[in-house]
C-alpha cells in the first residue's frame, strides 16, 4: 500500500502491525514508516506526531536519525522553523557521520541563508 501510493491503507497497515507486534525488531520501522506517508500525503502536523512517537518510544531505534531530519522538514513545511531548526540541530549534534546528519546540516545552513536574506 506504502509503494502503490495508498496512504490511508499504508497507515492502517503500520498502526496495526504495530499493535499486533508492539515489541518486534520492525515495530519502530512500522512507526517510522507511519511518519514517511504522513510527510508523502502533505499531512505534515500528523508526520511530525508520528515522528515523535517514534523518538519517545523507540529510543534505540536505527531510524531515529531520519526521523529527526524528517521531523524537521515537516516542521519547517508548516512554518514552524524555529522548531525545525532544533530537529535539524539535535541530528546533526547526535548523527554527523549518517546522511541523515549531512542532510539535516544542509537544511540548516538553507535555513540560516533565507534568514540572512530576509
């Protein structure tokens, strides 16, 4: 549902394979993944909740650098980019060797060019 574009279908999916299977090795993916089709569906408030469900209750989860850039996409998608920045900011402090990490310095640094411009 995910790859075909089905966005509700691909959450119910995740949220339930989550709730079947709360402590398997893929429930933090499943909650990551909840988080990418909320970003991919332009409902950027709920990817950003999705996000941080996952940083709250997936601590040592692989996916936490991606969540925290992607987290902070969404949060500059909704204007919020003080907020985005300390996403982007807490990546590239705790990730700086990922792509994650060098993405998240890249957004950083467009961020503080537009705001040198304004």
């Amino acid at each position: 549902d995910y790859y075909a574009g089905q966005w509700s279908l691909a959450i119910q999916g995740f949220d339930s394979y989550i709730k079947t299977f709360p402590k398997s090795d893929l429930a933090d993916d499943a909650q990551y993944y909840i988080g990418e089709t909320n970003y991919s569906a332009g409902k950027f408030k709920e990817a950003v909740g999705a996000y941080d469900a996952l940083i709250a209750n997936y601590a040592s989860s692989n996916t936490l650098p991606d969540a925290y850039y992607k987290r902070g996409l969404a949060l500059n998608s909704l204007g919020q980019v003080a907020q985005a920045k300390a996403s982007f900011e807490h990546c590239v402090k705790n990730y700086p060797e990922t792509d994650a990490g060098r993405l998240a310095r890249q957004a950083l640094d467009r961020i503080n060019r537009i705001g040198r411009q304004e």
